[in-house]
C-alpha cells in the first residue's frame, strides 16, 4: 500500500490539483510540504491535532515539512469559517505564542539534521513594500473572483474589512516565498482554507511560468477539525498546563460512537488493516475497546507513554465504579477556603473549574448532575464537608476531580 493509498483510506484527503504528480511526490519521499499555523493563542490545540498528525506522517514517510508559523498572518487574520473580525494582537503577544507552537510542535515532528523545518511569516510579510505588494502580487489576483469564494462570501452581509481582504494574498505569497526559498513544492490545509491555496498554486504558475511545480491538497475534515477540541470549559490544549493529560485522556475516550473509528483513522498510527478489521465489529463493549485506545494513542504522542500510563489508570479505575485514583485531576482548597469545615457547594464546583459560575453550578445541581462522595447534591445551598480532607466530586457520568484540603 503506497502512502497516497493510506492517506485515502483513512480519510484525510478530500480536493487536490495535479493528482498523479502528488502522488508521485509524496509516495517517493521527494514532497517539501507546508502547514500554516496562526499563533492566535500560546498553546496549539485539538483543532491543529490533525495537521500534527500528518505532517509526522508524511515524515516518516521521507518527506520533508515546514511549520509556517503565521507571524505576519495573525496580525490580519483569516476571515475564513468567521462572523466577525477577529482581536489585534500585539507584536509581543505573538512572538510569545510563536515560541510556544515551536517547543509543542517539536513532540510531533523531528526538526534535527535539516529533516524539518520551522519558519515564521513575519519575517518576511512584515518588510515588504506596500506597493511592490500591489505591483507584484495583487496584480495577479481577480477581485471579481475573490468575490466568489465562500471565505469572503459569507462575511459579506456582516461587513468584510478591507484587512482581513488581503489575507488571501498574504498567504498566497507565502506559498510563493517557500517554493523560491525552500523549494516547497506542495501545500496542506483545511477545506475552508482551498481558496487561499489555489491562490498560492496560481500565483506561482503565473510569476514563472505554467512549468512552476506547486500543488494542494486539503484535509477532509479540517472543518471539523475546528469543532474538535471545545468542552464546556473551552479548548482542549496540547498544553498540560491548560489541559491535563487526565482531561486530554477523557477529551477522547468521550468521543461519540460514531466518531470513534474515523478518529482513530486519522489520527493515530495504529495500522489502518487494524483500524478496518475493528470497524467491522463495533458494537456493545467494542466501543469502549476503541474509545480507551483512541485515548491512549493520542496522550501517548502527546504527553508520552508515563503521562498516558497515569490516565489510563485513572480512568479504568472511575469506570470500574471506585471513582478514586490518585491520578484523578486535583484542586487543592487552602483553610481559608472553608468555613467552620465546610464549602458552599457552587463555590466548590467554580473553585475545580468543574462549573464556570454559579449560575452553571446551580443548573448542574438542579438537574441532578452532581454527587459528591457518591452521594447526589440537590441543594444549591448544601455545604460540603472536608472530614477526611478530601472529597470526590463526579459531575455527570463521567467526569471526576478531587478537592483536598492542605
């Protein structure tokens, strides 16, 4: 099976221009490819998984990737998949995030003996000439057919900004600055992002000529690779400092059923004859078989095998019914915290991060989703005592954190 096979089989390949030579690239380990990262926050997140995953993969495959860190892009921003402008950053804000993907990115990709690399758009986005821009690049682009690209045709009725507009040429120089720099001859990206790259691809052939070797591929479910990684405390970090390797553990064994295989598809290493003959037993208990390796596979590539260890013993022991473990997600109470012995109970659930307010809280006790030593509070009022300087707190089905008194 060649790679250009598996990518199909499992899924990760949806649009692409100039199929046989991709395959011929990629297939033989002649690909240097990119993926553009925007460092909108210091940490990257569940929604970058898929792209991590296949810049590793395509890696190990003897292709060569580059890590765009979109320096000079965050400071514009994608208007694609957005309803409204999204926040300036400042400069050092983004130079902060910027180091932070680099650091992360590293657990993914081998960036040793030139095998890799990682460049940031900033440094040449932010030195060039307005006009040599409007001259050199814009010249090459139809605004009546910018128009029809759904990236700009949905923020129409809201209002586009004449900043965000540019983002497509921005990033369509990017291409071209790989492919004259680095001799990057291919692109990755989400099948929100397909207009962007096909004006990379057309800007190079039109500068050099119909013989320039630039081409794109889209992953299929970049899209909603977007909508992976949002809980009702927000993102699923790579971060453990944001998102333990506990939460990112259960993140993915809480997956539906009926994302779980083609989770596992695209996402992990596991061979795809594996994968396949799984899927074609998937019922009852097989699930739960498929959710805990799903979950093991993914914080093992992440925080490492010792990290995915610890939950993975965390959570067969919450499964089993005990609802203890001494890897279950903790928050520490100081003396002050408590009054006579006790805690108000939405004080408790704010203070774990398990509600985001009271208001959340009192909702969550009402509707009989809280139980704290295995036994269900119905009262916003309760008050929480720490007799053995512990409790168990289970939130639903499946979710459990520690408050331990110090």
């Amino acid at each position: 099976m060649t790679l250009f096979e598996e990518l199909q089989r499992r899924g990760l390949l949806a649009q692409l221009t100039d199929e046989e030579e991709i395959k011929e690239l990629i297939n033989n380990g002649k690909a240097t490819f990119y993926i553009g990262f925007d460092p909108t926050a210091d940490s990257l997140h569940v929604g970058h998984f898929m792209a991590l995953c296949l810049m590793k993969r395509l890696q190990m495959a003897g292709n060569k990737p580059i890590a765009l860190i979109g320096g000079g892009t965050a400071m514009i921003g994608d208007p694609s998949g957005k309803t409204d402008m999204r926040k300036m950053m400042t400069k050092e804000t983004i130079s902060h995030n910027v180091e932070c993907f680099k650091k992360q990115m590293s657990r993914f990709i081998d960036f040793s003996d030139g095998k890799a690399l990682v460049v940031n758009n900033a440094d040449w986005l932010l030195d060039l000439n307005y006009v040599d821009v409007l001259r050199e690049v814009g010249a090459h682009f139809s605004v009546n057919k910018m128009l029809t690209f759904e990236c700009y045709k949905q923020r129409m009725e809201r209002g586009l900004t004449f900043l965000e507009f540019n983002y497509m040429i921005m990033q369509s120089y990017d291409f071209y600055k790989l492919y004259n720099d680095y001799g990057c001859n291919m692109q990755f990206g989400g099948d929100d992002q397909w207009a962007n790259m096909l004006g990379g691809t057309e800007l190079i052939r039109k500068k050099l000529g119909k013989d320039a070797y630039a081409m794109t591929i889209t992953l299929l479910l970049n899209s909603e690779g977007k909508k992976m990684g949002k809980t009702e405390k927000g993102a699923v970090w790579l971060d453990p400092e944001k998102t333990s390797p506990y939460e990112f553990y259960q993140y993915w064994r809480n997956v539906s059923d009926a994302d779980v295989i083609k989770c596992l598809k695209m996402l992990t290493f596991v061979p795809i004859e594996e994968i396949e003959e799984m899927e074609k037993n998937m019922e009852g208990a097989e699930y739960n078989k498929a959710k805990e390796l799903l979950a093991y596979e993914l914080t093992n590539l992440v925080h490492g095998k010792e990290e995915a260890d610890k939950a993975d013993a965390a959570a067969k022991a919450i499964f089993s019914g005990s609802g203890r473990s001494e890897n279950m997600p903790t928050t520490e109470l100081s003396a002050d915290d408590l009054t006579e012995g006790s805690i108000g109970i939405l004080t408790l659930l704010v203070k774990t991060g398990l509600a985001s307010s009271n208001g959340e809280g009192r909702r969550l006790v009402q509707q009989g989703g809280v139980s704290v030593n295995d036994e269900k509070v119905t009262d916003p009022t309760a008050k929480i005592s720490f007799n053995d300087g512990e409790v168990i707190i289970k939130k639903g089905k499946k979710v459990f954190h520690k408050a331990i008194v110090k």
